[in-house]
C-alpha cells in the first residue's frame, strides 16, 4: 500500500475507488475499503480532519489522530493507497479562505431543508461539500463509497453530485450499509469517547429505531422514540422519521421511510438511523 502525501504523487491512482474519512478508522471504515477492493479498481483511502466542517464549538482539535492504526486498517481491508494531505494540499491559500468558501458553497436543497444536521450544525455541509469537492477534482475516482450512517450526508453529496454531473462525469456515489457493534450500537469514532456506562445508555440509539421499524403513525412513531432515548438519559437533538428521498416528511401512501436519531450523552453526539416500514393501520 502506498502513502501518498503530495498532490503530484495523486495522479498514479486517479480513475479507481474512493474512501474519503477523517481518519479515526474501525470497521465500518474498514466495509467501505472492502466494498471499494471488490470493484476490482485500485482503492484511494483519504485521511484528513477536515477543518471547515466543524463549528469552533465543536471536537476539531480533539477528533481522535490514529495514523499508524489506520494504515494498518487501511492496508488490511485491501486499500491500494492512503492519501494523507495536508491543509495546505487541500486548501491552497490557507484556513481562513477555505472557511469562506465553505460559507458560501451552493448546497443541493438536501442539505438545508430536512433541519436535522443542517439545523443543528449550520456550517456542517458547507464544509463537507467543499472537501468532498476538492477532493473528487484531485482524485478523479470512478466510484466513492460513504456510510449510510450520516445518512443525510450521503444524500447530500449524492445529489452534489447529480447536480454537477458535468464536473464528475462518470462519478458514482456507491452507499455502504452502517456497520455495528453486536448489541446494535452503529459504529462511529465518537464512540471510544464513551465511559461505560455511557456506553449502555447509547444502546438507547439503536433500541429506539427498532421501536419503529415497523410503524402505522409517524408521529406516535417519534413519540415512542424520544421516550426510549429519554429513558436512556440520551439528550435527543431531533427523532424523526422522514421520507428517504427528501429527508422531509414522508410522502402519503409510501411503505417505507427513515427513522432519523441525533443525541447527546453529555459532550458525546451520536448519530444514527434506520429504514422504517410504513403500515397503515388496516393493511
Ligand atoms: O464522513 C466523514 O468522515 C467526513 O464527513 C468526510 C466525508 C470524510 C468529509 O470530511
């Protein structure tokens, strides 16, 4: 596996699979390298804490540094090469422009209408799109893999995609299936954050999207939600279910949706959702 920490060293492995993480890798990350590796196209894993996607208030200078693990990972899983940029490679001219350019990114509606990441951490997609971008320019991948576990991420960059799809011609956004801890806890590398007992109250997440993954009425379908996420002292930022397409509210007559969690344990956010099959009462 090679270590690519220049741009001029990029183009070797244009045109294959891309895995674009902040680093921080577990096994989750490790299903994205995989499905990447069956492709049969050389694998690009990007590692890079990506500045403009976190609000000052956030875990920037704290978000977990785990290089020589993650190569290992990285390397294990079948990756062909590990690009590891630095702020400079991927901002050309420095922080602080970078950061106004995320402001001002043109965001597909996805990203500002559900009011779910968007509301509760405004400047997030900004960020996102803007690294995602730049890195899709250097690294011209045929195919680039994201974890359906930030869901309205995915959909986010999906529909950047589709928008610009004369800027990434042959692109295909490929989504990779959440990966758990066997007590159904959806892995995340926020989750070595959690102290033990923090770490039983944070099955709280995944007990109640199960609650509802059979459901006849969307809003005792929160209700039930919340209360699970309250008796498990989980702060619950939003529980919603919302329909797939547009993370806004379910269209009528659809048979399935997505239960959408974000909740705070103390300092520690945690995201999380699920498919949901809509019945209705009768049938
Ligand atoms: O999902 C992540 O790890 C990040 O948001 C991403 C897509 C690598 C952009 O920094």
């Amino acid at each position: 596996m090679k270590i690519i920490e220049t741009l001029e060293k990029l183009g070797e492995i244009q045109g294959g699979s891309l895995v674009p993480t902040m680093g921080a890798l577990h096994e989750g990350h490790a299903s994205l390298i995989r499905a990447g590796a069956a492709s049969d196209r050389p694998v690009l894993v990007t590692l890079f804490v990506n500045p403009t996607q976190f609000a000052p208030n956030e875990d920037f200078a704290k978000y977990p540094r785990t290089l020589d693990a993650d190569l290992k990972i990285a390397e294990a899983a079948g990756a062909s090469a590990v690009f590891v940029p630095s702020i400079e490679a991927i901002y050309p001219g420095g922080l602080a422009n970078a950061a106004s350019l995320a402001a001002q990114f043109s965001l597909p509606p996805i990203a500002t209408a559900p009011r779910l990441e968007d509301a509760v951490r405004p400047t997030h997609f900004g960020g996102v799109c803007l690294v995602v971008s730049r890195l899709f320019d250097l690294c011209q991948p045929s195919l680039a893999y994201f974890g359906e576990k930030d869901f309205q991420q995915l959909r986010v960059i999906t529909q950047m995609v589709e928008e610009n799809s004369n800027r990434w011609k042959s692109l295909k956004i490929i989504p990779c299936a959440t990966i758990r801890e066997p007590d159904g806890l959806a892995m995340s590398s926020r989750n070595r954050y959690l102290d033990p007992s923090q770490r039983i109250a944070a099955l709280g997440i995944s007990r109640a999207l199960q609650s509802v993954a059979h459901c006849s009425n969307v809003a005792n379908g929160e209700a039930l939600m919340r209360k699970i996420l309250d008796q498990h002292g989980l702060e619950t930022q939003y529980a919603v279910i919302r329909s797939e397409k547009t993370l806004c509210a379910p269209e009528s007559g659809v048979k399935s949706a997505r239960a959408l969690i974000a909740a705070k344990l103390g300092a520690i956010r945690l995201i999380d959702n699920a498919i949901v099959g809509i019945s209705t009462p009768n049938g």
